[in-house]
C-alpha cells in the first residue's frame, strides 16, 4: 500500500511518487481538466435535454445543476487530492478509504468502459466531423463491410472508424515518448478548444441573437412544450414529472462535463500537487461549467426551443452557427468540434494509463503496466490503454427493424453513467470515513463547505441514481453487471498474486 494507516494521534506528511518526472504545472494541470471535460458533448446532448424537460427556463437549471454537483464534487476531491498525491489518484482514495476490492472495480470499469470508451467515442466524433472536410470518409464507407455476430451485434471497418483508430494510435505513441509531448499536445489543444468554445457563446450571444427566438424562449421560460413522455402518464408538464426529466436530463449533462477528476490520476507528476491539484480542480470546473451555461444562453438566443428540441442529430451547435453563417455554419463547427475532441482524447489518453500503472503496483493488473519506460512515463498501460479504445471502435450494434448501425461503445457508456456516479459518491465519502479513521493525516487543503457541500453532491448524486434505476432500467442496471463482472476478475488477480508471494 502506498500509504500507511495511521493512528488517531500521530500526524504524519504527505507522501509523494518519486519515480515520476514533475513537469505539470498550474496551467498545465488546468488544461488537462478543462480539456478533458470538453470533448463533443456540449455542442449536441442539449437537444435531448430539451425534449426530455420541455422548457427553457428548466432547461437553463438543469445545466446548473450539473455546475453544482461538478464543483462540489472537484472542491471535495481537492482535499483527497492534497492528502495523497499519488498517480492514480481516485483509484488510491477509494484504497485507502474503504479497500482494494472497491478501488479495483472502479480501475476495471474504467479501463473497460470509462475511460477506453469514452475515447473510443470522442475518436469516431473527431472522424466523423473529419468527414464534413473530406466526405471520403464515413462511417457507411467500409473497408470491411459489417459482418454479424448476432441478429444485434457486428464489427465493421469503415474509413471514419479506421481514421478513430490513427488518431487514438498517434496521441498513444505521442503520450509513450514522455509528458513533455503530451503536455504540449494538451496545452495547445485545449487551448484552442477553449477560445473556440468562448467564440461560440460570443457569436450565439451577439450576432446570432434573434428577438423571436429570444422573445419566445426567454418571454415564456416555464411553460413545458414539445417535450417526450418519460414513461406511460409521465411527462414534464408535471411536477414530479419535471422532476424525474431533470434527473433523467442529468445523464447528458453530466456525461458532457466528466472527466475532471483525470488530472488526480496524474498527480505523481504534478508541480507541488497539494497546491495546484486542488486549484486546478476548482479553476478548470469553474471555467467549463460557466461556458457550458452561457453556450445554452447561446442557443436559446439564437433558435426557439422547439428549433433546438428537433434539430437534426441533435447537432445544436451546429443549427446555431448556420443561422449566423449560412452555408459555412457546418464547416465551422466541424472544426472546432475537431480541435475539442483531439485535445479531448490526449488529455483522456494521458491520465488513463496512471491508474493502470497504480494497479499494477498493486499486483491488480498486468505487471508490465507497472513499470515506467525510458521517458518515464507508463508506456506498458499507455499502448495498453490505447490498443483496448481501438479494439472498442470496431463492434457496432445493429437493429434489424431499421437496418440502421449503431457504435457499442455508445450502448456501454450509457451503461456506465450510473456506476461512474456511484463511484463518484463512494469517492466524496470517502473524505467523510478519512476524517474518522484518520483525523491526524496532513490534509493541506480542506474540503470548502465540509460537511454540506460533499454531502450536498452525494444527496444529489443518490437521488439521481434512484431516478435512473426506476425510470431507465433497461440503461442502469447492466452497468452494475459490467461492473460487478470485475469481482471474480479482482479474485484471479489476488490468487495470482499470492501465488508469486508463495514462490518467493
């Protein structure tokens, strides 16, 4: 174990990885945070949110509520964060706190899903968008036509999926070389994505602000219209209805503005991380949660509610450029869309692989995963990591009503979100059982607002969970079998490791 238990009065430092190279600095740390959360999702789940709730004004608070819960959650892992700044980050906080089996079956998950699919998607994006600059290449132009596994399942290569695939393999072999090269790739990126997201909400404010639009949405914030039913007798024009389609809208949202909490796996590397973990964490959640907030003022500015609530493939962003920019709208957005989701897959792709690495310390994973290589940087798990997000590009759901294809990696997301919130919870209570088991521990920074705002996320985070299960089993209750198929997966990895205990 990395860290020592300790007793009730004996107060010992924070420890600190020291096989790492420390080159993340302030500004570094922040544009991995900003640049992990903004990825393709603010440009369309909008609209979907907008069916499900109904209302502008409901539409606007949702997305606040998303700011809530992700800043309280950052400020509360700033404390985590500062009291064990290792490289694995949330991996060690769930270890410390309650046991390795939990931190276990949250490194599988994400490695198998989190943070493998999530790359595996934002790659299909950037391909996909990539595609409105060269139409050669798409998803429905195949090198390898579909070939099916079942009445519901196939693989296929198409020219947009092997394109997924260069670019997962680029920023891979860009990360191996060291983190000098990936910070650079990170910072440059993100950078740009977030002057190109700031544009967006200047131009939806200022040159696409339509009085119709305006009048309509703004003039009549509550009143649901042209919303879906959530379930039979269910819809958002009543109270407890409205309530479940906030709840329900949140697995857009939030989905949009994960990712923060990859610069704590990172923190082996990080300048004096006590300090700008938890800064980094509070800086870059604020800056994102608040474009994402005006980018929707934007939106609403520039089209009706029922223009965003129908617009097609959701693509928001993309409706509202053309208002301003006819015929060149598309274009523009395509690339700022590009730039977001390759800064978002390097800044994925680069933390991922340090909670590989700290498993495997923790004789939980593959032991070449624990070994850094000449750059100093886990390169074992970086191609690791990359080789699992390209094999995750490949596999399409198929629905034989329609003859339409699908990503599975999209259909496993879905799936995660509420395993992912449970992690998030189980992390933020993390701070709770520490401060019992542990009061002594140097904790440099303190969780802001302790005890209300951690409990205020996990009151948040539970309620939604509950909605979630009741309302949309059929995409709940099978990521609690993925994750849970981790149990006899951390069972063959102990029995190994005390086999090689035995034979020493």
């Amino acid at each position: 174990m990395a860290e020592a238990s300790e007793g009730a009065s004996t107060k010992t430092s924070v420890a600190y990885d020291t096989e790492f190279v420390r080159e993340l600095g302030l500004y570094d740390s922040t544009m991995i945070v900003i640049g992990s959360m903004i990825g393709t999702g603010i440009f369309i789940v909008s609209s979907e949110m907008a069916r499900e709730i109904g209302s502008p004004g409901w539409l606007l608070m949702a997305w606040v509520l998303t700011g809530v819960l992700t800043i309280a959650g950052a400020l509360s892992y700033g404390e985590l964060a500062s009291m064990m700044p290792r490289a694995g980050g949330q991996y060690v906080y769930l270890r410390e706190a309650f046991s390795p089996l939990w931190a276990f079956l949250y490194g599988w998950t994400l490695f198998l899903v989190i943070q493998t699919g999530t790359i595996a998607a934002v790659a299909v994006g950037f391909a996909r968008y990539f595609g409105q600059l060269a139409p050669g290449i798409a998803e429905d132009r195949y090198l390898i036509p579909p070939i099916h596994l079942s009445s519901g399942y196939a693989v296929s290569l198409s020219t947009a999926q092997l394109l997924g695939i260069v670019v997962i393999a680029l920023l891979t072999w860009t990360n191996t070389r060291g983190l000098h090269y990936g910070k650079i790739v990170q910072n440059i990126f993100t950078t740009a994505k977030t002057g190109g997201l700031l544009a967006l909400v200047v131009i939806g404010l200022l040159l696409g602000w339509s009085a119709r639009a305006a009048g309509a949405n703004f003039g009549n914030l509550w009143t649901a219209r042209g919303y879906d039913p959530i379930a039979p007798g269910l819809d958002a024009s009543m109270l407890f209805g409205l309530f479940v389609a906030i709840c329900i809208s949140q697995t857009g949202s939030l989905f949009s503005a994960d990712a923060w909490n990859n610069i704590t796996f990172t923190a082996g590397e990080v300048i004096n991380p006590r300090r700008n973990i938890p800064l980094s964490l509070a800086l870059g959640t604020l800056i994102v949660i608040s474009l994402y907030l005006l980018a929707n003022v934007g939106y609403l500015a520039t089209l009706p509610l029922e223009a965003i609530q129908r617009v097609p493939a959701d693509r928001v962003a993309t409706a509202m450029l053309q208002v301003v920019f006819p015929g060149a709208g598309a274009i523009l957005m395509a690339m700022v869309i590009m730039v977001s989701a390759f800064g978002c897959m390097n800044g994925l792709i680069l933390a991922g692989a340090r909670v590989g690495f700290a498993m495997a310390r923790d004789g939980l994973f593959f032991a070449p995963a624990g070994r850094l290589n000449q750059a100093k940087v886990p390169g074992w798990a970086l191609v690791a990591e990359g080789l699992w997000a390209a094999a995750l590009v490949l596999p399409r759901v198929y629905d034989p009503a329609t003859g339409q294809y699908g990503n599975l990696y999209g259909n496993l997301l879905e799936y995660l979100i509420s395993g992912n919130l449970i992690f998030y919870i189980l992390t933020i209570a993390a701070i709770f059982r520490l401060r019992h088991t542990r009061p002594d521990a140097e904790r440099p920074y303190r969780a802001f607002g302790y005890p209300v705002v951690p409990a205020l996320y996990i009151a948040g985070g539970a309620t939604i969970l509950c909605v979630l299960f009741a309302y949309r089993a059929s995409t709940t209750w099978p990521g609690l079998v993925i994750l849970l198929l981790g149990l006899p997966v951390y069972w063959l990895f102990r029995r190994s490791q005390a086999g090689r205990a035995a034979g020493s």
